[in-house]
C-alpha cells in the first residue's frame, strides 16, 4: 500500500511541477528571453488574417493557434511553448514509468533540459506550426504506450489540423498498432522478418510516393537548415533496426514498433533529395528516440544515458546557435 501511496504522490507532484516549469518556460519564451527564428517574424507575428491566407487543412488549427492575438496582445507563442513543453514534460514521464523511476528530481533535472534543448527551442521559437503537430503526436505517443485509443484519436485528429507531419506520424502510429497487434502471438524471430518485410515496403512505398507527390522535373534538393546531422540521424536510424535483431523490446510495442518504421521511412525522405524535411521529421522524433534507447538497461545505467545524452544535446543546441536565431 506504501508503495502505490508513493507512486501517487510522484505522479501528481510530477504534474505539478509540469505545469509549473512549462507556464514558466511558456512566459520566457513568449517574452523573446530564447529569441524567436526567421519564420516568427516572416509569419506568426504578423497576425492570423496574414497568415490564414496560406492555411490549408492540414494546417488551419496550428495557425489559428500560433498567430492568436487578444486585445492586441500576441498570446499565440506563449500558447505553443506552453503545449509543447507540457507535451514533453508527460513524454517523458511515461518513458521513466515504464522503468518504474519515480524520483521527482532525476524526472525535474531531465524534464528542464530536455525543454531547452534544439527539438524544444526550435519548435517553440520558429518551426510553431511543426511544434503544435509535434505536440500532438507526443499525446498520442504516450496514449498509445497507455492503451488509451480514445484519446490517440483525439490528439492525433488535432496533430493532423496541425501540420501535414502530423498526418504522415499519425498514419504510421496507427501502422504500427495494426500490425502490432495482428502479430503479437506471433514468435519473436517472426515478427523480425515480418517487420523488417513492411519496414522495407514502407520505405519502397514512401520512396515512390514522395517522388510523385513532391517532385517534377523542377525539382531541386531542399537544404539543411542549420548543421548537417543527416549521417548521425541515419546512423540513429540503422541502430534501431540493426538492434532489433537482438533486443526483443526494440519492436515489443505498439510505440517503439512506430520508431522501427520511422527508421524505415525517414530514410526515403532524404534519398530522393528532401533533406529540409527529412531534418524536420528527425527533430520532431528525437527526443521519442531518446527515451527510448537504452531502456533494456538497467535503472542506474539508463539515468546516466539520459543525463549524458541529454546534456550533450543541449550544448550541440548551443553550439549550433540556436539561442541566436533571434538575431538571424
């Protein structure tokens, strides 16, 4: 009984303090104390009418958002630091209770790097509409490590009315739950070559799908925004896949079946050239990827990964100036 009385205490003091760090990130953000990036000021700060002239399905709800203004008072990107680093602080949440790590100041000590890390800074200060997608689609991470289908529908609908990412991440969670539990009684060295089987035929058909759907005969490759991670991302990728063979965990659930076939298809985005996307897609997904690499490690061994891995982003956030592009 002690121990479910401890495990409450954590959960609603780690609540309280989501909020409370995510409100105090939201006002510093908001107040420009980050810096805001090309596409704030090319965008978002010059109002819904500008911008929901560009607005299509897909993007409608995440303009709205970002570009909300009352009484004259621009609360649209205080909104989106807001979701995304609440969005973030729960992720991560959900990833150390599948370890059973319930410390509240190891839970904090990730919780507010993470948030001021590239994927964060980034989407909360510039990519805003990618950010409220990206939001989303941690809700519906984490609703499917829950097995809470009704909610995944709804977060996901709004990932979609936020960005056409959002409609490509939900498309592939709702994959790997299909599949997921069409082969679950399956042995496990079956479900290797299964999944490897659609993890391949999901990237020949993204492949010809991108190529057909993006791009002419006028087509010239998209760049990188800022530093060239696409070796390390694929890198990323192909660990994934090549661990797989040997870590049972790497595909035992619907969410980490989701990231195999990221590893898959993210692949195809930047072979046929879409290396701004590609990027983009990665950033939306790394902090998921993260969390979720080393935890067939045990406890001790995991916080350590998360402390390092995490720091090291944070200063290769700082080192690629990303607290600068208010100046660019």
């Amino acid at each position: 009984m002690s121990k479910k009385l401890e495990n409450k205490k954590y959960f609603i003091l780690s609540g309280f303090f989501i909020w409370s760090v995510s409100i105090i990130f939201a006002l510093l953000n908001g107040s420009g104390f980050y810096g805001f990036g090309i596409d704030y000021y090319g965008a978002y700060i010059k109002g819904f009418e500008w911008s929901i002239a560009r607005a299509t399905f897909f993007n409608y709800f995440s303009y709205w958002i970002a570009t909300l203004t009352i009484n004259n008072f621009y609360i649209g990107v205080y909104l989106v630091a807001l979701v995304l680093s609440l969005s973030t602080g729960f992720l991560i949440r959900s990833y150390l209770k599948l370890k059973q790590i319930h410390s509240l100041f190891f839970f904090l000590i990730i919780f507010i790097i993470a948030i001021h890390t590239w994927p964060i800074i980034m989407s909360s200060s510039n990519a805003m509409r990618q950010g409220l997608a990206m939001s989303f689609m941690f809700l519906s991470l984490i609703s499917t490590i829950q097995k809470n289908y009704y909610y995944l529908i709804i977060f996901s609908f709004i990932s979609i009315l936020s960005h056409l990412s959002g409609l490509f991440f939900t498309t592939l969670i709702f994959i790997a739950i299909i599949t997921y539990e069409m082969f679950k009684n399956f042995s496990g060295t079956s479900k290797i070559f299964i999944n490897l089987i659609i993890g391949i035929s999901l990237f020949i058909t993204s492949y010809y799908l991108l190529k057909f759907f993006f791009l002419d005969e006028n087509f010239k490759p998209s760049r990188i925004i800022a530093g060239d991670f696409r070796a390390h991302f694929v890198l990323i990728a192909f660990i994934y896949i090549f661990f797989s063979f040997f870590f049972k965990s790497m595909m035992a659930s619907p969410s980490n079946l989701f990231l195999y076939y990221f590893s898959f298809v993210s692949v195809a985005f930047l072979i046929v050239g879409l290396n701004w996307q590609f990027e983009r897609l990665w950033m939306m997904v790394l902090i998921p990827y993260i969390m979720f690499f080393g935890t067939f490690l045990d406890n001790i061994s995991y916080k350590m990964y998360l402390i390092s891995i995490f720091i090291l982003l944070f200063f290769l956030t700082i080192y690629t100036g990303m607290y600068s592009i208010g100046l660019t």
